[in-house]
C-alpha cells in the first residue's frame, strides 16, 4: 500500500491511497500526520486504520505530477517539529564512492581512509542479533519541515555553496508517540541534495556539506522494506537525458541493518519528542559526482524504483553566489 498528500482540484490537501494501479482520495482524512496518530492513539495499524474510511475519487497521480500537485507525503503542523536527518557509508560500495569522490590515490599498503575505516566497522558490527546494539554509523543532520522540499519543486544550493548534487535514497520516516515511542509509519524515495565539492576539500566539513534541502515521496510505502530496492537515478539536461545510473538499497545490499540505524538515531532523547516527525536517509553508494558529472542551473533529478510509485523528480537551482557577510545585531 502507498500513501501520498496532493492538492484537489480545489486547492485543498487530500490523503491518495493507492492499492495496486488504482490511487484514490481517502474521504474524511486531513492528512498523513492526523492518520498515523489516530493509529497510535487506538493500537491500530496504519493498514487497519485507512481501511475505517471510504474511498473517494480515483486520481491520476502521474498526471498530478505534470500540474505539480504533489505534495510531501507527510509534514508536520509545525515545520520545526520534522528532522531531516541521515546515515552515510551504510551501503556495500559506499567506502569506494566516497573515496572516489575525494579523489584519493591509495597505495595497497597505503593507511586505510577514515571512510573505510568506518565502512569497515560496518561490515563487522553494522548487522548486530536481534535486540543487541551494533556499531554506530556515520551521521547527520540537514535541517527540519523548512528545508523538505515537495516534489516537483526546486531544490536549492545558496549562494555560498560551492555545489549541489543529488543523492538517490530510501527515507524511513517516523512519528513519535506521547510517551515518546518512536513508530515507523514506512518508507519513500529520497533526493538528499549535498554539496560534494565543499565536503571534499575536507571530510571535516561533512556537516557543513549536507546543511541542504531535500525532497522525499511522492508516495510512502507501508509495511516493510524489501529486502532489495533496485532503483534507477537519472539527470535530464535540457529535457535530454543526460546521465543514468542504478542504484540498490536495502538490506541485503547495506552493511547496517535497518534495525541498527534506527537504534542509534532514536538512542538520543531529543529524537524521541512526541509529536515530531523524522524522515531519516539511509544513505547511498551512487551518486553522479563520483563519475565526475558536475550538475548544473536547471538539471532535473529522477530517481525511481519498482514498488515506490511516482518517481521523485526536482530541479536543481543554483543561486548567485553571495559575498556579504550575515551581521548580528547586538541587543
């Protein structure tokens, strides 16, 4: 089952549910976020709860899409109170992606890179048994409801960047209970824009680098994850296609389990605030600037797979470049 918000055709937003082909309006719900926490509040399912409302007007979300009438598939009332937040070197091949894209020539007897060291850690302690605590991953932070971006808009590099590139992935995203549970709601495909060109003068400034916007759906898949997600990312330039590469995800294709990465996100308290909503990335070992592409002004991103629904499209938009410095007034 794939959930996602739209605009009506009055303007409105509506909760599509979509079962198979068909995608239709569930009648009487105001949003993703309202449904999750009727589910929590009564211990039922998210399934169990759409299945207690009737089914409106079938919709053409592809068609949607072209009107740019999708909308983020969940959002939080208060934007403050939804973490975009992720995990890097959590993928098989993401240590040689990440070396790559730091341009690093190694000798094999040459001191490991502190990506692979990580990455390694991974491999070894990244998969832990049920109910045991594994090696903690890479980690980050990009910013809250101000900095996701709905489907079909622009994702934006300021003008102090010194780039932006894509970053295809999957999203877990998660509501918190009052009593400060945290519920997985599903999962969606994630563009987790980042600017490659500052993070490799130096991996130091990893989170100067990943302080981006994102775009996440359109649609969420609920349930489980499959074991492999086998997706496509593409780069249209000038309405051509331009670049093309398959990405993979999920278990069988990561060195962390998901269960490990979700302990060591919600392990810190503040993660766990009731109400909030986090949409946390789980990383990728494909990305365009590994092969040397430089996005530009006006590029569009697709990233697609089997099973997520409509692709997740953006464009990319480059501001000018800013040489005044921010003055803080003093009170």
């Amino acid at each position: 089952m794939l959930i996602s918000q739209i605009r009506d055709d009055a303007g409105a937003q509506a909760v599509v549910v979509r079962n198979g082909s068909e995608a239709c309006v569930l009648k009487g719900v105001p949003s993703t976020y309202a449904l999750v926490q009727e589910a929590i509040k009564t211990g039922k399912t998210l399934t169990e709860c759409i299945r207690g409302y009737d089914l409106g007007a079938a919709v053409d979300l592809e068609q949607l899409a072209t009107e740019n009438r999708l909308l983020l598939p969940i959002t939080h009332p208060d934007g403050a109170h939804l973490h975009l937040t992720g995990t890097g070197l959590t993928h098989l091949g993401s240590a040689a992606t990440r070396d790559a894209m730091h341009a690093t020539s190694q000798l094999n007897d040459a001191p490991l890179t502190d990506s692979m060291k990580m990455f390694r850690m991974g491999l070894e302690k990244g998969r832990p048994a049920p109910g045991h605590v594994g090696v903690q991953p890479e980690w980050f932070y990009k910013g809250n409801g101000t900095s996701a971006v709905v489907p079909g808009g622009d994702l934006v590099s300021p003008g102090f960047c010194c780039d932006g590139g894509e970053e295809p992935e999957i999203a877990g995203v998660y509501v918190i209970a009052e009593d400060g549970s945290p519920f997985r709601v599903g999962f969606a495909l994630a563009n987790e824009f980042s600017d490659h060109v500052m993070e490799r003068q130096n991996y130091l400034y990893l989170a100067h680098s990943k302080l981006r916007p994102a775009s996440f759906g359109p649609e969420l898949l609920v349930g489980e994850l499959p074991e492999s997600v086998q997706g496509v990312s593409r780069i249209y330039r000038g309405g051509a296609l331009f670049w093309e590469k398959p990405f993979l995800s999920g278990e069988a294709n990561m060195s962390h389990s998901l269960a490990n990465l979700e302990h060591h996100h919600f392990k810190y308290d503040v993660f766990r605030q009731p109400g909030d909503v986090h949409v946390h990335m789980f990383g990728t070992a494909t990305l365009s600037f590994a092969d040397g592409v430089a996005c530009r002004q006006g590029d569009e991103i697709e990233i697609s797979a089997p099973g997520f629904g409509v692709p997740l499209k953006n464009k990319l938009v480059f501001q000018p470049s800013e040489e005044a410095a921010i003055h803080v007034k003093v009170l």
